[in-house]
C-alpha cells in the first residue's frame, strides 16, 4: 500500500493536524512533508491539487484539505 502524505507548514493548526493523522492512520503510513522547510516540494503540493496547509494526499490522489492553516501561496512567499 502506498503511502498518503500531509503536506503542511509548520503552524499550531498544521502541527496539531499532523498530531492527530498521524494518530489516526499510523506513522507508517504517512509520509510528513513540512513544505515550509522543504520548499521544493511545493510545486509537487501543488500540481497534486493542494491549495492550502494542511492537506492530506490520500494513495489515490484525493486531496483532503484539514482545517486552514495557511494557502500555498502564503507558503510560497
């Protein structure tokens, strides 16, 4: 099984999201990308459909958009 992966930027609500995906579907299989810090995987957030942070990318390509912490562009800069 592919992993989903949660895309975020490192504020309260992402850092809480993360807390409770990770709770809910294991650590094994999310893979946690801080887009704030790795900023090269922004554009792959973004060509995947993520519009704002956090968001979770499930295996099959849905796009689930947890709470609004921040948009992509925020992020961008």
């Amino acid at each position: 099984m592919e992993k989903s992966i949660f895309y975020h930027a490192g504020c309260p609500v992402c850092l809480s999201a993360e807390h409770d995906i990770v709770n809910l579907i294991g650590s094994d299989n999310v893979e946690l990308v801080h887009i704030g810090k790795d900023r090269s995987r922004i554009l792959e957030a973004e060509k995947a459909g993520v519009q704002s942070v956090p968001a979770l990318l499930t295996p099959n390509g849905n796009v689930l958009h947890i709470n609004f912490g921040a948009s992509i562009a925020d992020v961008k800069g």
